[in-house]
C-alpha cells in the first residue's frame, strides 16, 4: 500500500478491532461512538450531539504493509 492504512474490523455490527500500519507514537487517536444502546445501564452511557451512545477506545493493533496490502487487495470496487 505504501501509506499509512487504518483498518476496521467488525463482527455483527460491533468493532473488534481496529489494524494500522502507523507506529504507535505516529497513530491518530480512534473514538469509537456506539449507539446502539438497547439494554444498557444509564451509567454506561453518554451523551454524543444529543443521542445517547457508549463511546470508547478500541484496541489499536499495528500491521505490516503487507498484511495491509491483502486486505485492500481484497476491496472490490
């Protein structure tokens, strides 16, 4: 790819994972804003433009350029 890739994993709807080639020092920083919400506790939630959501942190995992070559190999457009 020879750039710097971020690439979102999800399984049913929901983020597992997220995969970049950046380093760690050099990656952006990646909120994840869900607002799915049904059968949550009040205190896990926030407010996000005025809809309830539960916002966090994704795990962050840093790649090789070739690993994220496959996978934009594999983006049909």
């Amino acid at each position: 790819m020879n750039k710097p890739a971020i690439i979102i994993q999800m399984e049913g709807g929901i983020i597992q994972q997220i995969l970049t080639t950046l380093p760690e020092g050099e990656q952006p920083e990646i909120v994840v804003v869900d607002y799915d919400t049904d059968g949550a506790n009040e205190e896990e939630t926030t407010q996000v433009f005025g809809k309830t959501a539960f916002v966090f942190e994704p795990y962050v995992e840093m790649i090789s350029e070739e690993d994220a070559e496959e996978v934009g190999n594999a983006v049909q457009v």
